[in-house]
C-alpha cells in the first residue's frame, strides 16, 4: 500500500541506519523502497531485508511511498527540482542546513514537511529522533527506531544540528592527550587504547541517563587540587570554553545563513 510505504532519496550512511533500525529483527517492518544512487548500499539493503527494494529512479520512489525521507547531501538538493510531488505525501527531511521554507518550496505541492535529526544509533533503535514538528507520518517512522523528541521552535531545530555536529572536536581532544603520552615513552598503540578506555568508561553511563548535570561531572572528576582540577582551571583561564562557545556561534550562524542573527542566536523562533 503507498500510504504506508518509506520511500528514501540518497541511500548513503544515514538511509542504512534507518533502514536498519526499521528492518533488523523486526517481525512487521515497514515496506521500504530506496533510491538506486549509492548502489552498493542499496543493494546491500535490499538484499539483507526482504521489504526493501530498490526503485528504478527517484521519481518512483516518491510516486511509491507515503512517507519520503531525504538523506542526500545537501549538495545534491539539486536532484528535488525536477520531481514532482503529492499533496497528501509526508516528506522528512534529515538534510543538515536545509531550512524549513526552502524544504516546503522543493517538495510542493507536498504539505506535510518536517525535520528530523536522526543519527546512526537509530539503526539500534538507540536515539529519540529530535522532529519538528512531529507530524504523525514522520513521528510513526522514528517511533519505529528509538523514539520522538518534538521539537517546540525552529531555533531550537537549527541548534540541536549545531549542538551535535560537536563531535570531530573531541577526537581532536583526546589525540592532543594520545600524543601527550608517546612524547613521554608510550607505544601509539597503546596510548590510544589507554585513552579510548578511560573517555569511554566516562562517557559511558552517560547513555543511560536521562539528564545528566554536567556542572556535577565535573566537580565529581575533578578533586580540589588534583589533575583533573588544574587541567580544568588552567583551561578555562586560557578561554577554552568561551573560545568554543564562540566557535558554535559562528557555525550556527553559518549553517542558518543568519536567519537567528542576534549574537548567540537568541532571535525569536
Ligand atoms: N550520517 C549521519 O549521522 C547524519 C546525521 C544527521 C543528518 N545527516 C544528513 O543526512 C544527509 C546524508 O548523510 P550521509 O552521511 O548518509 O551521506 P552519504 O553517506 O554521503 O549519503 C548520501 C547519498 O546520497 C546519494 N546521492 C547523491 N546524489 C544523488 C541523487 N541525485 N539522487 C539520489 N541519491 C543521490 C549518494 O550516492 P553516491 O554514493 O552514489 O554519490 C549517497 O549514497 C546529509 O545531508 C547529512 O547532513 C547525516
């Protein structure tokens, strides 16, 4: 049935993450069908999952689905012109940087536009998909692969990309401490390892909680006069974290073209 159908353009990291987190060890998953780029993960797909196929071109899979998800770069935006849509088609957009107006403007006559920012624990079923706004035909896809976080303004939407695409950073961070400790005698391997195993048994537990206090993190990890206390003040009296608080201002304001232009992004939703 096309209602129910998930049709899903730009079949990359991301598309097999949902597609996974729809279809492993699910006894009734959703009919799936993918668009043929990115061949090898398509195939791949569909050859691992018996509801997803592989559709000739994109047109099919928006004439085929109820419910479209965009997972193309947004470089590639430029493959949405030349399709046409339905009005009654809910269309789901995961596209960092692609605004809600212009998202509404490519898919029309398509009146049923969200966002979603889903990341690839969805294909464990791991993550609550931040979605605005939570129409029901984009809510009953993610309910399927973690669950629903509604999201109240656009602000708010452009934000949580900024706040987690914070990533890549904290690599950088702990390969700062890596090469602390080959420049003092330990083998790269295993220095890595030390590190990777401490950060982890950090951050751990922090998956399970609902609301960690990060401010209480610290003062737990950090002994009045020990390490991790020093490391810390010495951090924040070089501006560490103002430099970083100035660094995600300034990719929000890239990646919102200046739509929240007050500094820190604070304009009306
Ligand atoms: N990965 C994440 O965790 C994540 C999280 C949130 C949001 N996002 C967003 O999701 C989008 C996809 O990310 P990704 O990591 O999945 O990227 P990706 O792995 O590069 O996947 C993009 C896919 O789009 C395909 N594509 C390119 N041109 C196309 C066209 N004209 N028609 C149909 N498909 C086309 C590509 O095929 P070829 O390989 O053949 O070029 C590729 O398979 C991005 O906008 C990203 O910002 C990603």
């Amino acid at each position: 049935m096309t209602s129910a159908r998930i049709g899903i353009l730009g079949t990359g990291s991301l598309a097999a993450a949902i597609v996974t987190g729809l279809s492993r060890d699910v006894t009734d998953p959703p009919e799936i069908v993918l668009s043929p780029r990115g061949a090898s993960t398509s195939a791949r797909l569909a050859a691992e999952f018996a509801q997803v196929r592989v559709a000739a071109d994109n047109q099919e899979v928006v004439d085929e689905s109820g419910t479209v998800l965009l997972c193309l770069r947004q470089g590639d935006l430029g493959v949405l012109d030349g399709l046409t849509w339905r009005a009654e088609q809910t269309v789901v957009s995961a596209v960092a940087g692609l605004g809600h107006e212009e998202l509404a403007r490519v898919v029309a006559p398509a009146a049923q536009v969200a966002r979603a920012v889903p990341i690839m624990a969805v294909a464990t079923r791991t993550w609550a998909t931040p979605l605005r706004p939570a129409l029901p035909g984009a809510a009953a896809v993610f309910e399927r692969t973690g669950g629903v976080l509604p999201v109240e303004t656009d602000k708010q939407f452009d934000a949580i990309y900024t706040g987690l695409g914070t990533i890549a950073p904290l690599f950088d961070y702990l390969a700062t401490i890596e090469a602390f400790l080959v420049d003092h005698g330990l083998p790269s391997d295993g220095a890595r390892t030390l590190v990777a195993q401490n950060i982890s048994a950090a951050l751990g537990p922090l998956g399970e909680a609902s609301a960690p206090d990060f401010a209480e993190l610290v003062r737990e990890h950090a002994p009045v006069g020990g390490g991790n206390d020093q490391l810390a003040t010495l951090l924040r009296q070089s501006a560490v974290p103002g430099q970083t608080r100035a660094a995600l201002d300034e990719v929000f304001r890239r990646q919102t073209s200046g739509r929240w232009a007050e500094a820190g992004g604070n304009g009306s939703p």
